[in-house]
C-alpha cells in the first residue's frame, strides 16, 4: 500500500465509523509533510449544523492545530468528492491538492445530492432555485471602504 493509499484509508475508515457515531457517511484527513494533521467526519444532523461535513471539519481542525486560517502546503484525503461548499472551501484553505474515492454521483445514489448545487451554480442568477435579491448596496460598500483603508489588515 502507498502512501496515498494509507492515507484515503483512514478517510474511508472515518467515514464508515461516523456511521456508528450518528454522522453522514462521509470522512476526510487533512497531510502536511507526510502526516495527518487533522480528521474529519460529516457532523450535520449529530450536531445540527449544515456546514459540518467532513472536509470543512478537517479544515477547521487542520486550521485550529496549525494555528493558521492558509493551509498551503497540506493535501486532503476525502471519501467522497467535495461538494461545492467543501470544494470552495479547501480553496479558501489553499489547499494543494485533493484526492476523493467516491464520485458525487455515488453520492447521488444514497440520497445526498450535491449535483444540483453543481447545476445551480451554472445557473443564470434569475434562474436559481433560491431567490438572491441585491440590495442597499451603497450602505454596504462603508466596510469595504474602511477595509481599504485599513493600514494593519490581515489579508487573505
Ligand atoms: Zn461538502
């Protein structure tokens, strides 16, 4: 077994302990220098909360250990191809690289279907599922200002 190997392992072997443990069927581990850093399983309905699925645990599990929010130089090990909300986040991460064993069509299969959000995305706004009406944009626009303005800003 090699390396990539081992490591997808310990993703599927979270997502198949979640089961146990009232999650989704769905684990990822964040690697930096050969190591994992950090797990993840999908926490939605165990914890009520939309965002928790295994990458974006593994995320803010990597984030918390290496006390940093830029995750250059680590790769993640997910169980199923990211969703658009994960995928968006390992960018945010700036994640190297991204391995996945299940397709979001096997996903599909079971009743968890991120291909439409894939879909909508490809949408014309106006023709989105959920309504996005912008507004009070110039109320708004201050924060961007003092932002800019901002001389001691953590960019990111
Ligand atoms: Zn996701």
């Amino acid at each position: 077994m090699n390396t990539n190997e081992f490591f997808m392992k310990k993703a599927i072997a979270c997502s198949c302990d979640n089961i146990k443990n009232d999650g989704g069927p769905f684990g990822a581990v964040i690697v930096k220098d050969g190591v994992i850093i950090a797990e993840g399983s999908n926490r939605v309905t165990a914890n009520n909360d939309p965002t928790a699925h295994a990458e974006v645990v593994a995320i803010r599990n990597a984030a918390k250990y290496l006390n940093n929010f830029n995750l250059s130089g680590c790769e993640i090990y997910t169980s199923c191809e990211p969703c658009p909300m994960c995928l968006s986040a390992i960018y945010w991460a700036r994640i190297d690289k991204i391995y996945y064993a299940n397709t979001k069509i096997d996903a599909k299969n079971i009743g968890f279907d991120d291909s439409f959000i894939y879909d909508e995305i490809a949408l014309p706004i106006p023709e989105r599922k959920i309504p996005i009406i912008q507004m009070m944009r110039n109320e708004a626009i201050q924060a961007f200002n003092l932002w800019e303005d901002k001389a001691d800003k953590t960019e990111y």
